[in-house]
C-alpha cells in the first residue's frame, strides 16, 4: 500500500517574495511543464491603507505559451476555484477585512505558464504585504524532485 504525504506530488514556486507592494506588480510566471495543475496562492498581510472601492487591488491572472507574452485569463472553463472576470480579475481587496487572508485558484487553461498580477487602483501611500506562490501539483512523473525543506 502506498503512503501519500502531500509533498511527493507537488513542487512549490515562489512567484512574488512576501514584500510591501504599493504599485501595479508582475509576478513571476509558473512553468507548468512536468505537471498537470497550477495552483496560484496569494497572501495578503495587514492593510497598509484603509482599503476602499476607490483604493483597491485586483488580483488578476494571466497566462502565456512562452513565459514573455500575457494575456489575461478570462474563461472560466481555465480555472478552478472561483471565476475571472473580463479583465482576468478573480479577487478583489477592497475591504480591510479582505487582508490578512490567503486566496487561491486553480489554472486549467492549457498554457504552459501562468501568473498572478497586482493591479492597484487609488492612492497607496503605505504599501500593503503580499506573498505569491504557484503550487504545481499532478506531476506527470513522480515523486517530484523539489528543493528541499519548501
């Protein structure tokens, strides 16, 4: 009988180190070749402003066949774990009450690289802490041959 440990099956990619944000940010895209899920995890610390409708972040996802051209993702038979939007937008942080949380989505869309960016609309004088991690799970071969102590 096999024993499952949770770590075998998935290798963890760090797509934004936790980090005050305060402007628009990229995040770095998750190569999925090896595997057959993306997990996208954002982490967002305490407010650094009182956050509003009109101060606001949008988490948005996107995705690419060559890790250097984006575009956003807007079908949602490309994800899992909630919906997008026509923008790619799939979490919105316009409430205080929305930061110190951990979001997540599933991307299903069949390119080999997605990625999380930060859109910040309004007036962000203190930054705001967030973390992103692309977790890939499914290895298409496994275990997989993560570094170690992630």
């Amino acid at each position: 009988m096999a024993i499952y440990d949770g770590k075998s099956g998935i290798a963890i990619d760090e797509s934004l180190n936790a980090i005050v944000k305060a402007a628009d940010t990229d995040c770095t895209g998750v190569d999925s070749q090896g595997f057959s899920a993306v997990t996208h995890v954002v982490n967002v610390g305490a407010p650094g402003i009182t956050f509003s409708t009109s101060n606001k972040v949008d988490i948005e996802l996107e995705d690419s066949d060559d890790n250097s051209s984006f575009s956003n993702v807007t079908a949602n038979t490309s994800v899992v774990g909630g919906t997008v939007d026509s923008n790619g937008v799939w979490q919105t942080i316009d409430a205080d009450g929305d930061c110190n949380a951990v979001y997540a989505i599933g991307y299903t869309g069949g390119k080999r690289y997605s990625r999380v960016v930060l859109n910040f609309s309004g007036t962000h004088g203190t930054g705001t802490i967030f973390g992103v991690t692309g977790v890939k799970g499914i290895p298409i071969s496994g275990p997989t041959a993560s570094q170690a102590n992630q």
